[in-house]
C-alpha cells in the first residue's frame, strides 16, 4: 500500500477534505550544533519532495477559500513559515520554487531591517558565551553549565521557557541584559529586510500577518494586542502595497497564547483566517480563524509520512 493511497483515503475531496498546513521557522544553510533537530537545506528540500509527492500543495489563501466552499481536492496541503527570519528568503525560498511549491510567510513587522527577536538574543548570546559556566544569579535566571552543544542548548531552552511569558517590556529588559553580561556581538542580519520581504512576494509567494513584536497576546492587556494585531497588517499592507489577508497567533496554542477574545478581534481587524499551532488538520465547517498547524520533524520518509497520517487522523482539536 503506497503512502499517496492512504493520504487519498484519509483526506479525500470535497467536504470530508482534511488540509494539512506545515509550520516551519528557519531553515539554516547548513546544521546548527545548537540545534541540530532545526532542518537544514539540504534535509528541507528532501522534505519538501516527500510533501510533494504525497499531497496536492496549494497557496495558503486559496487553500483556505476552498476549504470554506467545500471543493478542496484530495490530500490538500500548504506550506506556512513564522517569525520572518532571512533564511526564509535566502535558503527556504529558491527550495520552494525549484519543486514548485507555494508558501505563506507570517512577519512580525516590529524586526524586520536588522532587528532581532528576544529569543535570538539569548540563543546568540548563549552561544557566544565564553568558559564552561554561564551565571545569571543576578537576573534570577540560574547558573548554567554551557559546555558542550548539548548544554548550551538546554540553558538556551531553560532561560526562553522562564522568559516567554513575562511581560513584554520585562521579556525584552532580560534577554538585553543576559547579552550585557555575555558581552558579545550579536548578529544583526538574522530577520528579513524590507528588501526580502519584497523578494518573497515577486516569488510568488504569500505574506500574512503575525503581529509587531510578538507577544503573547494573552499576557498583555487588550488594547495591546488590538494595537499588536492591526498595526503589523497596517505595516506590511504599506510596505507590499497590497492586502493582508492572513494572520498567525505569536506562539499559537489555544487558551493559553491567545483566547476567545483574540479571535474576535482578528475577526473585526479584517483577516480572512487565521492560523494556530494547535496540532490537527482542518476541515470543512471548522472555525476558520483558529486553523491548526503541524510539522513532523522525523527524517526517514515512513516515519515521516506515518506522523502526517496520524495528524490526518486526529479529532477536531480544542479550540481557544
């Protein structure tokens, strides 16, 4: 029994479609020692023809417009990115359009043009730490053992996953201060340019929105997240000449990243959909505004396709 057979019988046409969305971040020229899970581009692109051969990829918008109407074809998938980092444009883009394949990209507007995100200044900072021992007592953030790969990387996951859901402002003061006390350059070119914005649109290639500075909505007060959500579509519109139509919830899980409250309001700001990171597939009569996302991270092709089969399988997921 071939894996396309059984996409066909678990995501058939029309109204019993099921959509997959793949959710991806960066795609790194070549492995990062830090995290060696993250594809590269070589194992992006054997992915890629994997999706390819099993699924019907089609452009996020009009996936979305035919999951509505009830008329997708069998096996319907699209491809979606986060965040905004330049590898998107650089590494990820000219994979895509060798195979032929369509992606939407979700931009947080408040980094783009040499910006970096809270999280990127305490990978990079981390990982520029000098010594065996990373100490950061003083910011209430633990001592760390950084070294070998292997324990930087768990610093890096312990100090984000104590910092993710402070305030935004705090966030942002403590991962500026564990780069003081590194003292080291950090990069600057880690997030798209205008100009690369651009570059992924003449691609043919979709944009969505994803907020200015990626908060988690449901931390901070509602006029905030208004202002987060509308000013980020406000901000591509300007700079792409052209509607946003899309939007993705910073972090996404149902609940607990964003609520209720947040769905109505990216209802109101004009978005068409929008996107979580819940684990699923839609399906005809779903609530088009909290629309699941999944990525198997496996790197042999059975098992690889097994998890998108089981995600195929999964009941509705719980919405916010």
């Amino acid at each position: 029994m071939s894996a396309r057979w059984v996409f066909d019988a678990l995501s058939p046409a029309g109204r019993q479609a099921r959509l997959s969305v793949l959710i991806f971040h960066r795609v790194r020229p070549r492995k990062d020692a830090l995290f060696p899970g993250e594809p590269d581009a070589e194992e992006f692109e054997l992915h890629m023809k994997w999706v390819r051969k099993w699924f019907h990829v089609l452009p996020l918008d009009q996936a979305i417009a035919q999951l509505r109407s009830g008329t997708l074809p069998a096996r319907a998938a699209a491809i979606t990115f986060d965040d905004g980092y330049a590898d998107n444009c650089t590494v990820a883009m000219p994979i895509l359009r060798e195979l032929g394949l369509p992606a939407t990209f979700f931009i947080a507007t408040g980094y783009l043009d040499g910006g970096r995100m809270w999280n990127d200044t305490i990978i990079e900072a981390v990982r520029a730490a000098p010594g065996s021992q990373l100490d950061l007592d003083t910011l209430q953030l633990g001592r760390h053992a950084i070294a070998t790969p292997a324990e930087r990387r768990s610093a890096i996951l312990d100090i984000i996953g104590r910092l993710k859901y402070y305030a935004l402002d705090r966030r942002q003061r403590l991962a500026d201060a564990v780069a003081a006390q590194v003292g080291a350059e950090l990069p600057r070119d880690l997030m798209l340019t205008t100009a690369q914005l651009r570059k992924l649109v003449q691609g043919g290639m979709g944009v969505g929105a994803h907020t200015v500075n990626h908060p988690i909505l449901a931390q901070v007060p509602n006029e905030a997240a208004w202002e987060e959500i509308v000013a980020g579509k406000r901000r591509l519109e300007a700079l792409l000449e052209r509607s946003i139509t899309l939007f993705a919830y910073p972090n996404g899980k149902p609940g607990r990243d964003y609520n209720a409250t947040h769905v109505r309001m990216v209802r109101e700001a004009g978005f068409d959909a929008a996107l979580s990171t819940a684990w699923g597939a839609a399906r005809f009569g779903c609530d088009l505004y909290q629309l699941p996302r999944f990525t198997p991270w496996d790197r042999a092709a059975w098992s690889y396709a097994l998890r998108l089969m089981r995600n195929l399988k999964r009941p509705d997921y719980a919405a916010a």
